[in-house]
C-alpha cells in the first residue's frame, strides 16, 4: 500500500507538470534568442515522469492484488 501512494504521488506530479506547462510556456524568457531552451523540454519530461508513476502503479496494485 505504501508502494501504491508512492507512485500515485509521481503520478501527480507528472500530471501537474504537464498541466504547468501552458502557464509556464507564456512566462518572459530571459534568453529570448535561444530556442527550445525552457518550456519545450518540460512537457516530455512531465509525461515521462506521469508514464514512471503510472507503471510503478500498475505494478504495486498487481503484487499487492497477487499476495491477497
């Protein structure tokens, strides 16, 4: 069960970075003339964290549903 809060937590966050993304997108850039450098790596890296989240979760339901 803990295991289960654990990966539901970094499902969250991942799911709450991917949700940030749009408002952090608009924010001022203070190197305007670099491309890509802020927002455009943040939306991959929330879904991979909510894809580590989701599997940890899927994997601590599937032991804990075998062991009861």
């Amino acid at each position: 069960m803990r295991t289960m809060i654990a990966f539901a937590a970094v499902l969250l966050i991942g799911i709450a970075v991917v949700a940030l993304q749009p408002i952090l997108a608009g924010a001022p850039i203070d190197n305007a003339d670099a491309p890509g450098v802020f927002p455009e790596w943040l939306a991959p890296v929330g879904y991979f964290i909510a894809l580590v989240g989701a599997v940890g979760l899927f994997v601590a339901w599937m032991r804990a549903k075998s062991t009861s």
